[in-house]
C-alpha cells in the first residue's frame, strides 16, 4: 500500500492559494464517494498522520443506512479509523463555484483496522499483488456509459432525458451521431476540460444506442491499479461537470425499459515486468495465454455476477439484442458475447470484459476479474471454440438474471472468499443481504399497476 508523499501537499497549496475547500472521499462497497467537506488548513495534517473517518463509512447500503451485520456498526462501537491520501489524487474541482479541490484517500492497513478489509481498493491490490508475484502485470483500461437527464423530473415524477442545445429532448438513438455530440458541446467541452485539470486521460467521446447516452473512453494503463483509479475519479468528476450545467449524469445500468442499458466494459491485457504483452500474438484469437484468461473468466462468472451486477437493476439490462452479453461466450472481433477480442495489430492483442452495469464498483469489477483471469492461468482452462456470427443465438449456458441467485451464488463461491478476502466478502454481503430484503420489501408503482384492481 502506497500513500502520498507530504510534498505533494506542500506543492499542492502553493500552487493554489485561491483554494480554502477541499472535498476528502473514499470509495464505499458500492463505488459511491464518501467523506468530508475540508479547509485548507486541514491537509498537511492528513499527510502527516492520516485523517480518521468511521468505522461504519464502509458499512453503508446504497442510500447510506448503517448495516448492522457487517460487523462495522456498534460491535466495534463505530471506531475511528485511519485514511491516508493517495498519490496524485490531490487536485482541483474545476467544476465548482467556489475553488475547490479533491483528495482521495484509503483506509492504512493497519491504522485502518477495523474497517481497511472492508476497503474495496485493498481487494484489488491483493489480487494485482498475486499476479505480479507470478510475473503477470496487468494492463487495463476503462469504458463507462451513462445517460444525460435533468435534474428535474416530469410531471409524473419519473427521470427524463435531457434538453439538447437545440432546446429539444432527443428521441431518437442515433447512434454514433456527430450532430448529438455537437448538441452537448458545452458539457463535453467542460468535461475535457475538467479531465484535463485532474490528469485524467479520456480520448474518444461516442454517442451511445440510446438518446441522450454516452461513452468517453480512457486510455489503458500498464499500472492497472492507476487505471482504475481514474475510472473512479473520472465518474466523479462526470457527475460534477453534469450537476454545474443543471443536469444528471446516470450510471444505472438499466434506467429506461425501453432504451439500451449502460455498461462498465474493461479492457485487460497481460504484460511483463518490461511493459511488453504477453497475450500479443498475429492469431487474432491471441495466444494460449489470453485463451487460459478467457478460460478463467468464463469458469468464475457465476460466482462472480453479483460484484459485476451489484443491483436490482442491474439485472433488466439483461435482453437479447442489446450489446449485453447473455452467456459465458467469448469471441473475436464480436459484440454479441461476453468477452471480446477486439481486432487491431498484433501488439495490442488483448480483452474486453462486457459484462459489467455502470453501475458496478470499478474497484470490485477489476478485482473480480482479474481473479479470473489468475485462476484461468493456473489451471490452464480452455474457454472452448470462440463465437462466430450472432452469439445472442448462439448461447449454450446463459447467465442468471435475477439478484437473488447471484447473491446465492456469491455467499456459497470458495473462489470469491480466495479471491476477494473472507473479511471483505462478509461485508459486502451483509450490505447486498440489507438491500435485497429493503428492495424487496418495498411496495411501488408497478405493483400498483398491475394488481391494485385485478389481484
């Protein structure tokens, strides 16, 4: 575990004496920043000695309710426990009225006791950790989808999509438009902006099969803990630079039944220590190692689908014909499965993972995957015969599509317990159990819809 050197702090607030806020997060179970709202006079302390935050900040649901079964609760009297910032972390919040910056910090391993197993980060560097140690670096990169809507709802309550430059709310797909980029022009342009500021290395901006959705790609990273680490901050700062122009950005994986879902979809290749990538290969399908990858992946999915689709939601995203994947294929060149082998030349052989809502936590979803991926190595499985054609019609063995048998899955997976940490997955679990039964309980429009007069 590396944290961040005093200077950084030092430079940081000689550079910027216009700055009096600083916004200080970590990243909950469910990728969701939390923290605190701090002066300037406050951050060299935070170098020197860390900054407390408590032990029940890690414990939380999606809407921030305490979860007593995590252990993290009154059992440990809701302890203090220590963060530490990480290293270029500490920057501006372009997108704020008032000069702000923003710090990301993690719980120390042992400072941050009870809590730091519960941070979902560590569960990330444990898996890197063990790749490496058998000589595999591995080299990822982030692609987030997420819909544009108003901040205020229609007259019937319900989200609705965004107004265009043109005044008008789109209706249409359109699909890689370049007019519907150009309608968004002012908040994409204070959005390459404020990446700019933060050093975050975002390239292509698309515009999705839905109206009013988008993707903005970042670039790969041969450190894939710094990838990740700027998928998170990036989601914040869309979130930011939405909210400044009187918008939302969404990243639920399914917010409109009838328009695409939105995926977190990661891109994975595996390197030597000297930067050079072990799964390139003139064999478009790649090398036995990218297969045995592959392999892994599609061995551990159903153990796994409860960290890569971690809400309700997640699960109507789930429809034939949708570029979401359905079954545990792979193939080359092919949207239609679940893992992908883009083409390209031979040195940048690798795969893209397809399976992951927006609404999944970067740092768990890397985690999880890359996991896979160690297992597939070790035992070298073989993922079979690659998709050809139309995988949706092509599916041998589909993929559950409710939460509760995914949450089954995970509870009773040894793999996941290996991979993830027994203290972690405990956590995790007691939080998702909390949700499903507050979820379920819940009675909504729909149940009124369709049985207020008829049952």
């Amino acid at each position: 575990m590396q944290f961040a050197d005093i200077q950084e702090a030092r430079d940081f607030l000689e550079q910027h004496p216009e700055v009096r806020l600083i916004e200080l997060f970590l990243i909950d179970a469910n990728g969701v920043p939390r923290g605190k709202l701090l002066h300037r006079a406050e951050l060299l302390a935070i170098y020197e000695s860390g900054r407390p935050l408590p032990s029940s900040i890690l414990a939380l649901t999606i809407n921030g309710e305490d979860v007593e079964a995590t252990g993290l609760v009154w059992e440990v009297a809701d302890a203090d426990c220590w963060t530490y910032p990480l290293p270029g972390s500490l920057t501006l919040q372009p997108w704020r009225a008032q000069p702000t910056g923003q710090l990301q910090v993690s719980m120390h391993p042992t400072q941050g006791l009870p809590a730091a197993p519960a941070d979902p980060r560590h569960a990330l560097i444990r898996v890197i950790d063990r790749l490496k140690a058998d000589g595999y670096y591995p080299v990822m990169a982030v692609e987030l989808e997420f819909y544009l809507l108003d901040q205020q709802r229609d007259a019937n309550g319900r989200p609705q999509l965004a107004r265009q430059a043109n005044g008008l709310r789109p209706q249409a797909p359109q699909v890689y438009g370049v007019a519907e980029l150009e309608q968004v022009e002012a908040f994409l342009n204070d959005l390459y902006a404020a990446c700019e500021v933060q050093g975050l290395p975002v390239r292509t901006a698309i515009s999705e099969y839905a109206p009013s959705q988008l993707e903005l790609t970042l670039e790969h990273r041969f450190d894939a803990l710094q990838a990740i680490d700027e998928g998170v901050r990036y989601k914040r700062l869309v979130k930011g630079v939405a909210n400044k122009h009187g918008l939302q950005a969404c990243f639920m994986a399914k917010p409109f039944s009838d328009q695409a879902g939105s995926g977190l979809h990661m891109h994975i290749s595996l390197a030597d220590e000297n930067g050079n990538n072990l799964m390139a290969s003139e064999d478009p399908q790649g090398t036995p190692l990218l297969r045995h990858a592959i392999g892994g992946m599609m061995a551990s999915l159903n153990d796994a689908l409860a960290i890569f689709c971690p809400n309700a939601n997640s699960y109507r995203r789930f429809q034939a014909n949708s570029y979401a994947p359905l079954a545990k294929s792979w193939g080359v060149n092919n949207r239609t499965v679940s893992f992908r082998v883009p083409g390209g030349p031979a040195r940048s052989r690798h795969v893209e993972h397809r399976i992951c809502g927006a609404d999944a936590n970067p740092y768990l979803a890397a985690a999880a995957i890359l996991a896979g991926i160690h297992t597939g190595i070790q035992q070298q499985i073989d993922p079979g015969q690659a998709i050809v054609g139309n995988g949706y019609e092509q599916a041998c063995e589909t993929l559950p599509t409710d939460w509760l048998t995914t949450l089954r899955a995970l509870e009773h997976s040894d793999w996941a317990r290996d991979a993830l940490g027994e203290d972690f997955l405990k956590v995790f679990l007691a939080i998702k159990w909390a949700e499903f039964r507050q979820f379920m309980g819940e009675v909504g429009e729909q149940d009124w819809r369709w049985y207020l007069s008829h049952a």
